[in-house]
C-alpha cells in the first residue's frame, strides 16, 4: 500500500467517527510530502527522524508530533499492513499532571436546565438531544465519540445495553440502568429506523464531535461554570467522564463497598482495561482519605468528616 493512500484511508477513518481531524491530517500529509513515492511497508525510523528534526520545533510540539505518528502507524501494524513500528527513539517527556474537572451534581443540573436558554437559531443541536447526551455521558462515563456514534440499533432496551463500537477493536457491550432506559423509551420512540443516529442534528445527520463541544462550552458559559485552580483549560465536555469515575468511587466509599474489589470491574466497564489507569482517580474522590485521615485524629476528624 502507497503512503499517501494509508493517510487518506487514516484520516477518513478519523473523520468517520466524528472528528474534523484537520491539523493532524496536515501533519500526515506533509509526512507523505517528505516522502513522495514511498510505500507504507517501506517506512523506516530515519524517514520519520528526518521529518520530525526538520526544523526548530518546541520539545511538546515535537512529542505531540511524534505521538500523532506512532497512532498511525500502530494502527496501520494492526491492520497486519506493516509489522513493525518504524518510530526513532523518543524524546523523554516531561510529567504532566492529571487534573481533570470533576463537574458536581449542581453543575449537571445547571447546564441540563440552561439547555433551553442556547440560541436556537444558531445551535444545530435540540435542547432535547444536548440532555440526553449529558445525561448518558454521566451516567455510564463512555466517551463522547462513542455516544455520537451510536444508533437506535445499538440500544436494546429489553436486555438493558448499550453496543459501542465505534474505537478501534471489536465492540464491546454495557449495562445500563433503569433510569436510562426509561429516559430512552420516551427519546427513541420517534426515530423512524434502527440506522438512525441516537443523537442527530434538527436535520437528522450524525453531530461531529468539534460541533457538540461549541455547544457544550456555550452552555457551560451560560452555567457560569468555571475552574478556578489556575489550570489553562477550563471543563470539557470529555471531563464527565473523568466525572463518572470519580462519582462511582465516591459513591462506593460511601456505601462501604470494597473499591479495590470494584476498580478493575470499573475499568472493563469504561474500556480502560488496565487497573493502573483507573487508579488515577482515587485520589480525586475525597472519601479515598477518610479511613487515613480518621486514624491520625480520630474524634475530631471523623465528626468533621460525618458532617460534610
């Protein structure tokens, strides 16, 4: 397979499952450019050395960079079209501290009650079809990709599940609560075909991802919802998944349920599939702390702990 016809297959992939994929689909044509001619089976670690040392790139720009070429390639050596990664040593990258916003319970309410108070005229998206979509991404902590890729057959209603399949491997199937389920009977019962999208345009067209976020910051604006750690990003719509997780953990901490028991549980339900990744969340539940934090003062803090 020629170079240039694996980028476009690539990037077509990409935007098939939602996003505008525009910078990055320049990145990987300037790569073919640098290499006209070339066969994808003939890459080697010099070719992709020589495009990303090509000029005085920032140490991020350059790991960025080369992390947007190894997912091509790693994509391409699982479609068995090349069979081994033709990536040069990376540069060390410095550590990056995982700090996501945790929404609270007021701020879904909010941005679910402040829906009908967007522009209509400019949105693309119903006030309806933004609080489903919410309301699921919290509820299950899938992905915002997943949900806009999802169809009226994805959701059986009579088993209680959820198919995704819109990552790269074979489907994988979800549980979801009564709660959903009756919150779908009444969304999906207008959708004419089991082809249609869950959550479509007032036109009926599946929502790209780069069009749901505008929505989503425009709400999050009117919601006067902010961060105000000094962080340079403010909430993103991919930060109520990092909320689920969190609400989840603290929610089992609560109940007395064994959480180093649930975690990898959690894990193979968010398709993370590796327990350390999910352990990253632990820290952001505050409950986490409490059974520490009560041995080192045990009559004060554990009264102050009872009452928040």
């Amino acid at each position: 397979m020629e170079l240039k016809r694996a980028v476009e297959e690539y990037v077509l992939r990409k935007r098939l499952m939602g996003r505008r994929y525009e910078n990055n689909a320049k990145e990987l044509h300037m790569f073919v450019r640098s290499n006209p001619g070339l066969a994808l089976s003939e890459v080697r670690p010099n070719h992709v050395s020589k495009f990303l040392n090509r000029g005085r790139l920032v140490r991020q720009t350059w790991i960025g960079r080369y992390s947007r070429l190894r997912a091509f390639f790693l994509y391409w050596m699982a479609k068995h079209e090349i069979d081994r990664l033709p990536m040069p040593r990376p540069r060390r990258q410095t550590k990056r501290m995982f700090s996501p916003y945790i929404f609270s319970r007021s701020d879904i309410r909010k941005m679910l009650r402040n829906a009908e108070i967007q522009n209509r005229k400019l949105s693309m998206v119903r006030p309806e079809t933004f609080r489903k979509l919410i309301i699921l991404l919290y509820g299950t902590g899938i992905g915002s990709g997943e949900a806009l890729a999802l169809r009226v057959k994805d959701l059986d209603l009579e088993s209680r599940t959820l198919t995704l399949s819109a990552r790269i491997g074979p489907p994988r199937t979800i549980p979801i609560g009564a709660d959903l389920v009756k919150m779908f009977r009444r969304y999906v019962h207008h959708k004419k075909c089991a082809d249609d999208y869950l959550f479509a345009t007032k036109e009926g067209r599946r929502i790209r991802t780069h069009r749901m976020n505008v929505t989503f910051r425009r709400i999050r604006r009117i919601s006067a919802i902010r961060r105000t750690d000094g962080s340079p990003y403010q909430p993103m719509m991919r930060d109520l998944r990092h909320t689920f997780a969190v609400h989840r953990i603290a929610d089992w901490y609560e109940r007395g349920v064994d959480v180093e028991l649930m975690l990898p549980k959690l894990a193979a339900y968010m398709g993370l599939f590796t327990v350390p990744l999910i352990d990253r969340y632990l820290p952001l539940a505050p409950a986490h702390f409490k059974k520490q934090i009560t041995k080192l003062s045990e009559r004060p803090v554990g009264k102050l702990l009872s009452k928040s």
